[in-house]
C-alpha cells in the first residue's frame, strides 16, 4: 500500500540531498541535515528528537565498551557526560571509566573531579560526581 509519508521522506531525501555540516543553501539560509533551515531555529519537540536520538548512539557505545553492567544511575552519569561532552570527550576520562567498570564508584567520583571539565562546569561535575559517589 501506498505510504505518503515514506515517499515524501524518501523523495525529500534524494531532492535534498544530506550534509552533515552547517551550509548556507542558495537562498542564503543556514542548513543542515536534509535541507534543515536552522535560521527558523528548532522547537522542542525536534531539539528533544535529536537528543534522544544522541543519547541512544552513546548508550549504544557505552555498552559496547562494557559498562553495560555499572549502575543505571551510573550509566545515566556516562550518558549525561557524553552529551555534553561527546563520546570522544568522556572516553578520555579513562581511569573513570576503569573505576565504573570495577564498580569502585567512590574512586570514579574522585576522577570525575580532577579533570577540566570539572574547572570549566564545577557545578554540574560536582553534582554527576555526587551521583556516582552515592552508590558506595
């Protein structure tokens, strides 16, 4: 059965073409993804799409550095720090990562601190820190 929802995203898609990086179309808008005008700016429902969407990747590749198994409030803290941080970022945070896994949570929390991120965001770093230290 005809399905014109598919068929607009799938024509759109092609008419359109993907860009992953910020452009300015021939009108002089900023665009991005499919023809996305962001001069219009994002409403919450699609700003909450991405994120979701964002969130999901990292949990996905949280699990499949093994830390499937920490604490959920833990994995929470881990997919908080990807978002803001992205997956690159938190992966540097190695001896962290080696205390969540061995479930040494106090030790994790001490490490969150003695980072830059916790210089550049104390409040929040202090706050996911807290988090973690809570499950010993």
């Amino acid at each position: 059965m005809f399905d014109p929802i598919q068929d607009t995203v799938q024509t759109l898609k092609v008419d359109e073409g993907y860009r992953k990086y910020m452009y300015k179309d021939t009108l002089g808008f900023t665009t991005i993804g499919y023809g996305t005008n962001l001069d219009d700016g994002l409403d919450r429902e699609e700003s909450e799409a991405v994120m979701l969407v964002r969130v999901l990747r990292s949990a996905k590749r949280l699990r499949s550095a093994g830390l499937g198994t920490i604490h959920p409030s833990a994995f929470s803290v881990c997919l908080q720090m990807c978002y803001q941080l992205g997956d690159a970022g938190f992966f540097k945070f190695r001896n962290t990562i080696k205390y969540l896994r061995s479930h040494e949570y106090r030790k994790a929390s001490y490490e969150m601190l003695d980072s830059v991120w916790a210089d550049q965001t104390p409040e929040r770093a202090g706050r996911l820190s807290l988090r973690i230290w809570e499950l010993e």
